[in-house]
C-alpha cells in the first residue's frame, strides 16, 4: 500500500514537473501565439463596429467594455501560460474573449451570427462570476455558494436569453429562436432577467463580504498590537531581551 502511494505521489509530482518544464512551454508556442493573435483580432473586431456604423451614435459604455475585454484577454493569457496550474488565467481570458464574441458575430451578415450574437452577448459574466468568487481559491469552485451563483449565470445565459428570444416581438431581437412573438410573455420573462441579473452581482457581494469578515476578525488584533508595538521605543530591543513565554503571553 505504501509502495502504491509513494508511486502516486512521484507520478503525480513529474506531471507536474513536466507541466512547468520549458521543453513543454516551447512545444505549445504555436498554441499561445494562435491565442494573442485571436485576441487580438477579437478587440480590432468588436471595436471595428464603431468604425464600419458611422452613422450610429458611440455608446462609450460599450467601448469601455470591449477594452476590457482586451485587458482580461491580454492579462489572461500571461496569467495562465505562467500559472497553468492556476485556474484564474483561464477563467479570466475566457472572459476576455467571451466579450468579442456577440460584438464580432454582430459584424456577420447571416441568420446564425445573428442569432448567436444576441444569445451569447452576456456570456462573459459565465467566466467572470467564477473567476471573482474564486480568486483565492485558484479558480476552483469549493463552496455552495459558489455553485449556486455560478449555477444562476447559467440559468441566465442558457435558458432565460435563448427563451426570452423565443416570444420577443421586437424586430431588433429577431432571430432563428422565434417562434411565437407574445409581448406579454417577453415581458415577463424580461422581467426574470433583469431581476437575475441585478441578484447575481449583489449575491457575490455578500459573500465576499463575509469571506472579508470571517478572514479579517483573528488577524485584525494581533497586527494592531504588532503594529503598535513597533512603534513603542526600544519595542524591537525589548521584545528580543524577553523569554519566549512573555512574548507568547503579549501576543494573546
């Protein structure tokens, strides 16, 4: 049984090893070159509209979020080649990416482009969601929150904006979803989504914020005290002049 382990363990560690090594690093070169160009294809699109639309007026809101779209690309891809151990490189390009999709399928001229591109322009927060919730988590979903949240992102991407596409009436949403326009129905359902919306952000609020909390409460004490006992005169010769139970005691 010991002998199984101890093989494990050493597979598992020259797996990893060969994960870093920069024999591996330089064989996938293509693969990383193919992904900066991709990316950077993906901002010259999605902001290519602006310029092709002269007619139509610049939303500085929607130009704001295809460059940050091209920073978490950029930023992405640098994470995830030095780390690809670490989940949130990927998380954090596919977000990047996710952003260029519906603006670069808008620019196509056909029935699906179109279509895609209006049920995938909220496919991002699939990718930013996680990579919020789990940034000192490596990007792994470890809690029931974090699933849950996750799970409401795709309740909303997969299932509400494919059926709010199947009774929309209006003619700026047309698409191959159609199948029986009802105002009433979208509405509704419209109605669904924003309030999904909205609680997704506030969800993830709170549970940062309780993260915060229940991490913050047993180390908040002992650095003030470290911090107010550097600043005491002679605190660092003191401190070092005094046996091991006393400092024990003045940590408490």
């Amino acid at each position: 049984m010991t002998e199984l382990a101890l093989r494990a363990r050493s597979a598992a560690g020259l797996r990893l090893v060969r994960r870093f090594s920069p024999v591996v690093m330089k064989a996938n070169r293509a693969f990383w070159v193919a992904l900066w160009v991709a990316a950077a294809a993906g901002t010259a699109g999605s902001l290519a509209l602006f310029v092709v639309q002269r007619n139509l007026p610049v939303d500085p809101v929607q130009v704001v979020l295809r460059l940050v779209g091209a920073s978490f690309a950029a930023c992405g891809l640098v994470a995830w080649r030095r780390r690809p151990d670490n989940r949130s490189g990927l998380l954090m390009t596919l977000a990047g990416f996710a952003v260029f999709l519906a603006p670069v399928l808008g620019l196509l001229d056909h029935p699906v482009a179109r279509t895609l591109a209006l049920w995938l322009s909220d496919l991002w927060l699939l990718f930013f969601v996680p990579l919020v919730l789990t940034l000192l988590a490596g990007g792994r979903l470890r809690t029931w929150a974090d699933r849950l949240i996750t799970g409401a992102v795709l309740v909303l991407v997969a299932v509400l904006a494919p059926l709010h596409l199947v009774f929309t009436p209006n003619p700026l949403e047309a698409s191959l979803f159609l199948l029986t326009p009802d105002a009433g129905v979208a509405a509704a359902i419209d109605v669904l989504r924003r309030i999904t919306f909205v609680a997704i952000p506030v969800a993830t609020a709170v549970v940062l914020a309780v993260r915060w909390r229940r991490a913050s409460v047993p180390h908040r004490l002992p650095r003030a005290r470290r911090v107010r006992r550097r600043r005491r005169p002679g605190g660092h010769r003191a401190a070092r002049g005094r046996p091991l139970g006393d400092l024990r005691g003045a940590g408490r």
